[in-house]
C-alpha cells in the first residue's frame, strides 16, 4: 500500500513536470524549430524552408515564443537587405537531448510500421 | 560547403522523425497518459484524476487512438461494475525514456525559472 503511494506520488510529479515543458514546447512545430537551431543559426527564410508546412504568421509567433522564454536569439544583422538571423541559446542547447530523443523515437517507429506493413 | 549539406540533410531527417513522433503523441495529453501508464496499470477514472485538467470526452479521444496505435491495451474488468482498464503495451513502454527525458527537463526548468525569480 506504502509502495502504492510513493508509485502514485512520483507519477503525479512526472506528469506536473511534462505540463512544464509542454507549456513551453507544446504546439505542432517548437521541438523541430529547436531541434533546427541545435544544428546551425539560420535566417528567418531558412527555417521557413526546412520546418515544412509552417505558415510565415506561425512561425513568427512560435519563434517570439522560443525568444521570450530564452531558448532562442534573435539577431539583425547590419547586411544589405534587412536579414534577421535565429540561434540556439546556451539555455536552449539543454533541450538537445530532448530532441534527438523524440526524433530517435520518430525513426524507430517509421521501421516499426514498415516492418508491420511488409507481414 | 560539402559540410553544410551534411549537417542541413541530417537536420531535415531530425525534422521529419520528429513530426513522425509528434503525429502519434502530439497534442497536450498523449504523452502525459503514456507516462502514467509507465507507472501502472489504471482504470479509466483514475487517470482522468491523474491528468489534471483533462475533460472525459478528450481523455476516451486521447485512449482511442494510443490504443489505435497500439501503444496501450485496453481491457474491460468482469468484475461487478463494469470498468475498463488501461496498461502500456510492449511498444508502448519504447516510450518511457522519451516521457522521463521530458519530465527531467521540465524539473530543470521549474528550477530555473525559480532561480530566475529570485536574482
């Protein structure tokens, strides 16, 4: 019964813990602007290319977002035209792991439902 | 330059393996629920104590498709009342470092923004 209550504890704080940082990554696109940015600092037309299916007006929210919270930098630079320039923050790089985990995940399970189908 | 195809080529593949995963376990609840079931086996009212703030209707939405994708198992009880209950499959438990990954993370971060407060 004793040990029943310390499973149930430790399953409520696990799953407090995940609300912490789904209220940060939640939505369909920051874990892959993050996971983007953990590979190289790139423009605001870059990501748009690479986080496929993104609209412009979501993005640019989703990465006001990631700034607010410290994750990302957001830098102009001073080139000809007006180019603005995103990077991972020191604080964001601690969201690597994540990343590739939940990708890695993503990969096994493309072998597994392709296993699945080839039965 | 050859380098900077790398690096954007496995940066589009991160990406694509994470949209893999976030199509099955998008959305706020899925990884909340895989993540109590890594804990034990429970009813269906019980987890719809557990996931705070979770409504009855998204909660059997949320089941239905884990259960689709063959991620938990769901049973009827014959017991008197009848009660369903709910566990994580074998597959299912591919997940339990990715919810405990995301768990660490969002304690750091509670942390963090504690320390933050108190500067």
């Amino acid at each position: 019964m004793e040990q029943d209550e310390t499973i149930q504890n430790e399953c409520g704080k696990t799953i407090m813990a995940i609300n912490d940082t789904m209220d940060i990554l939640g939505g369909k696109w920051k874990i892959s602007i993050i996971a983007c940015l953990c590979y190289s600092s790139m423009r605001y037309s870059e990501i748009l290319k690479k986080v496929r299916g993104i609209s412009g007006k979501v993005l640019s929210r989703e990465l006001k977002e990631l700034e607010i919270n410290g994750l990302i930098i957001r830098k102009v630079l001073n080139e000809g035209p007006i180019a603005v320039e995103y990077s991972i923050s020191d604080y964001g790089k601690s969201l690597k792991e994540l990343t590739l985990t939940i990708a890695d995940w993503g990969l096994n399970h493309r072998q597994f439902v392709i296993k699945g189908m080839a039965k």
